[in-house]
C-alpha cells in the first residue's frame, strides 16, 4: 500500500461516514488495506474478486 493510501484513508475518517471504493492489486494488498488505521469494524468492508486478479474493497469510512 502506498504513503498516499494510507494517509487518504486517515484523512478521510475525519468526514461523515459513506461507503468508497477502492481497487487493490491483490486479496493481502485489500486486507492490509481496511486493516489500516482506522481499521474498519465488523460490516464495514465488503470485497469482490475482480477477473484481473484484482479486488474491489468498498469499505465504510
């Protein structure tokens, strides 16, 4: 995950709460992503498998 993501995500968590989106390059990469301080609760991220190898992460932030 790059320096931008991470501060973006912390950035971010100062707003009201909507879902995003977010493509990551990998399942670890989306896993590590919505682990990430604020890390997201128990129904907050949603993942899909994308027919590139990729993964979609909606997320509540």
């Amino acid at each position: 995950m790059s320096d931008s993501e991470v501060a973006s995500k912390e950035a971010l968590a100062a707003a009201p709460k909507i879902w995003r989106h977010i493509v990551q390059a990998n399942p670890a990469a989306a896993v590590a992503f919505v682990n990430r301080a604020p890390a997201q609760q128990a129904g907050e991220a949603v993942f899909s498998n994308r027919s590139d190898g990729k993964v979609d992460v909606y997320y509540f932030l």
